[in-house]
C-alpha cells in the first residue's frame, strides 16, 4: 500500500504542518467525501478543486467554505436521507459533501427516472428532502420537501463562514440500483476504513495526485461517485459537463488539458462515433465501467487512441470486482480482468464449490466495500464471506475473469442454456452494426428462443437473414436470434445501460 501511495505522488513532501493536518482530518471525519475534502483543502487549499461547463471554478478551500456554509444553512440534521437529483455539477459536489458534514444521508437518484419511479423513491427511501436541478421541478411538485439547487447559492452567501465539527454519526452515502429489471433500491455504501480501497484500485488505474480528470459519467452512478471519491483523495482537478455529448466533452477535455477520463462504456462508443481526424486530448488513462465492452470495442478504441483504457468490472452492491489492464485488454478484449490486491473472486456451481478454470458457474466476490445491504432490509446471498454478484462468468488459466451473462438473463432453448450476451458481442463486431441487445422470448415449442435488436450505423444495410446466417456460421443452432428486429436506437437510461424491458416485444 504505501509503494502503491509512493507510486501515485500521494507521498510527495509538502509543508510539514499542512501534511500534518491533512492526517488529523481524516483522522477526525474519516475516509468519506467530507473527510477526503477537508485533508485535500488543508493540504492544496488553492489547488482547483472543480470545474463544470456552467462557467464554476472552485478550490479545495473554496469547496470547503461553501459545504461548511450550506450544511449549517440547509434544513437538514444527523440522520436525514437526502434526495440529490441533479445532473454533473460543481454545486452537487457541494450539496453531497454538504449533507455527509453534518451527519445526514446523500441518497443519489438517476436523473432519467420518471414522475411515477421518483414518487416510489421519496416514499421508499423516507426522503425529507430532494435538492435538484430546475429542470426536474415539475416532477416534484407534490413534494413539499423539493429545494432547487439554484436556492444553495443564496443559502451560501447568506449563511456566515462555519467550521464543523464531526457529527456524532457519520453520513452514509446512498446509491440506488439501476432498476433496469424494477424498481431500483437503495444501496447502503459502506466508508472507506482507510487508504487501502482507494490504493486497490490505483494500482491498476495509475491515477496520480493532482490529475486533471474529466468525470463523464453520472455522479449518481456508482463508477461516477466513486471517480469523485478517488479525485478528492488524489487532491485532483475535477472536470464536468452536465450532460454527455460527444464533441463537446472533448472540446472541454482539451481546454481544460485532462490527462485522466471516468466513464461508461457506451460513452466510450459516442467518441469511436467521431471523425478519426479529431484526436482526444492528450489523455493517459480512459477508465470504464458499469456495464460489459460491447465485442470489439476495446480493441477498436485502443488502437485509435493507445493503450489507455481500463475496464473495471464491479456493481453497486460489489464495489470492484476485478480491473482490466490495457494488457489484458491487449490479450483478451472480452476480458473483466484481474481482481486488485485485497480482492477475491469465486466461480462456484450449483452446490457452492468451486469450478476448475474455463467452466461457467456463479461469480462471487469479496472486498472490504462490500455494500452494508439494502434500505428496505434485503441483502445479498453471501457465501463464505463472498457477496453473490448475480453475474454468471468464468476465469481462464491465467487468472482473468470473464462475465458470461445475468443470471436472470440466461435462457434454456431446446434444453440448451443459451447467453444472450455471447451473441450481443458477436453482433457488435459486424461492421454495419452500432449497437445491439440480445434477449430471450417465450417459445412454444423450445421454451425460449433469442430475439435480437439491431441498430444499423448511418447508411449502412444489413438483411435479417444476413445476421442469422452470420450467427449460425459462428455459434451453435440454437444461439440463431429467430426474432430480428431493426431500432433507430436501443432505450437505455441515464447512465447508458440498455433498459430491456422497454425493448419491443
């Protein structure tokens, strides 16, 4: 851990009674957003802190001052579950660490729920408040509890200057469920008990202190947050854009000379959209994660723009599970990787044991962010120590871990355990096709049997039988999609995941 922390320029010497009291911090708030921004703020106070596309600059001292100032202002205390729904800003940073200050419970809520969905989680999650964006007024109109996030400023400006003390009991972040399949829960986090999490993971992703990092993915995502978490341990420069579009992002990259960019894969797809003659700027790292590498594209994004990408394989109630490398990437593009240093992962069968390499069985993993279990009292199947992914994967004889599919997602098909996912990878690399998703569909006579959903790139043309004929010649009989259906686009929800259920049936 400490050649890791060395490695990452965490160590370099500063004023001794600045580093001093970077360690009494933490020692005091803890390894959470507000103890992670007050070590940063004693030791890098001019340090920029935050840059968003609405024109704000803030540094370290200058995120301190304003969370100090809005936690003592907002109308909220130890033990409160606060709503944040607010899109990538320098504001939320503020609203997040506001809340963990004085005790009370950021819960993060995607932005692409709708009125119904939103209603269900104030209610769920026992919400006193939601601090949001305007534009997500009208869905709040009933609630009494709704603070527009514009009002913070004013809280600000009119609350004196306040140094906190820790709160009794620590806030504890929570992250809702993607709620592809239903109704997302929420997702206790654990905090970090000390520099080991953060060093798992930067010793595959070689983020250093002070990075500039563009943060693409959404801050209520768990990859997003958890760039948050890292950016503040690393005393980084934090770079956002509310919304994610391609050339854009790149544009500010640029201007704001970021070396280091957390996203998600489908991200990753938009920028390969791009002309190959606009370069990105002069990034060093590309780290991805949240949902599979569609087949082909670390490949064809590492050989436009170098081997800087990384692929991390985790969930919201997981954290990581194991990180690809772009070696590994390089070696097996379809690959999850390796676990980190403190991480175990287990392939187990049917009866809980362990299954020799190459064979598919149930992905279990253990690390100590392993989530606290969910809001409404539910847990995860543990075995042995090991929290049940719900991932159905494999590891090859050199150790890396490959996730074959959803548990709920595999079909039997004529008596045939069929993955869905394998044929998705398959059709992503046909060249004409953009984006893909593969499910499975009731069958009268086999049972179930795959329906595909094609998205063809601009001008290109590609007949259904064509696919199938391309599938059979690759995969057996009963992987052939029997349904083929042609979309302008895939339904995915704010952070890019393909919602399948509001896939056409």
């Amino acid at each position: 851990m400490i050649a890791t922390m060395a490695r990452r320029g965490l160590l370099r010497p500063g004023p001794p009674h600045r580093v001093v009291q970077q360690f009494v911090e933490l020692g005091r708030w803890g390894y959470g957003l507000a103890g992670e921004l007050r070590q940063a703020a004693v030791r890098s106070p001019s340090q920029v802190a935050v840059v968003d596309s609405a024109g704000a600059s803030y540094t370290y001292g200058e995120m301190l001052d304003r969370s100090s100032r809005l936690g003592v202002a907002l109308p909220i205390s130890a033990g409160d579950r606060v709503g944040v729904l607010c899109r990538n800003s320098a504001d939320m940073i503020v609203v997040l660490v506001a809340a963990a200050s004085v005790g009370a419970d950021p819960v993060l809520i995607n932005t692409g729920l709708s009125a119904a969905q939103l209603s269900a989680v104030i209610e769920a999650q026992g919400l006193k408040s939601v601090v949001h964006d305007p534009e997500f007024a009208p869905l709040l109109s009933e609630f009494p509890g709704a603070i527009d996030i514009e009002r913070t400023s004013e809280l600000i400006s009119s609350s004196p200057a306040t140094v906190l003390s820790p709160p009794a009991r620590p806030g504890r972040t929570i992250v809702l469920t993607s709620g592809t399949t239903g109704m997302p829960k929420g997702a206790q986090r654990p905090t970090p008990g000390g520099f080991s999490p953060l060093c798992s993971i930067i010793d595959r992703i070689p983020l250093r202190a002070g990075v500039r990092m563009m943060i693409a993915a959404p801050l209520f995502h768990t990859w997003g947050f958890a760039g948050l978490q890292i950016a503040l341990a690393l005393r980084a420069t934090v770079v956002l854009r509310r919304r994610f579009e391609p050339a854009p992002v790149v544009e500010l990259m640029r201007e704001q000379e970021c070396t280091a960019l957390i996203a998600v894969p489908v991200m990753l797809q938009s920028l390969m959209e791009l002309e190959p003659g606009l370069p990105l700027p002069a990034l060093s790292i590309a780290a991805v994660s949240g949902s599979a590498l569609p087949g082909g594209l670390a490949t064809r994004f590492m050989d436009r723009y170098g081997d800087i990408l990384y692929n991390l394989y985790g969930s919201t109630e997981a954290s990581w599970a194991s990180i690809a490398t772009p070696a590994d990437l390089r070696a097996a593009p379809d690959t999850a990787g390796r676990p980190p240093h403190g991480t175990v992962v287990a392939v187990l069968g049917p009866d809980g044991s362990p299954v020799p390499p190459g064979t598919t069985g149930r992905l279990f993993v253990g690390n100590e962010m392993l989530f606290e279990g969910y809001t409404n009292g539910s847990s995860r199947e543990l075995r042995d120590g090991l929290l049940a992914t719900g991932d159905l994967g494999h590891v090859d004889e050199a150790g890396r871990v490959y996730v074959d599919g959803r548990e709920d997602d595999m079909i039997v098909s004529g008596g045939e355990n069929v993955f869905p996912s394998e044929v998705e990878g398959l059709l992503a690399d046909l060249p004409e096709v953009l984006e893909c998703a593969v499910i499975g569909v009731p069958d009268d006579e086999y049972g179930q049997r795959l329906a595909a959903y094609v998205v063809l790139r601009e001008a290109a043309a590609l007949e259904a039988e064509a696919i199938r004929t391309y599938v059979r010649a690759n995969r057996a009989r009963f992987c052939v999609p029997r349904d083929i259906v042609f979309l302008d686009a895939l339904p995915r929800n704010a952070t890019g995941k393909v919602v399948k259920r509001d896939l056409p049936r």
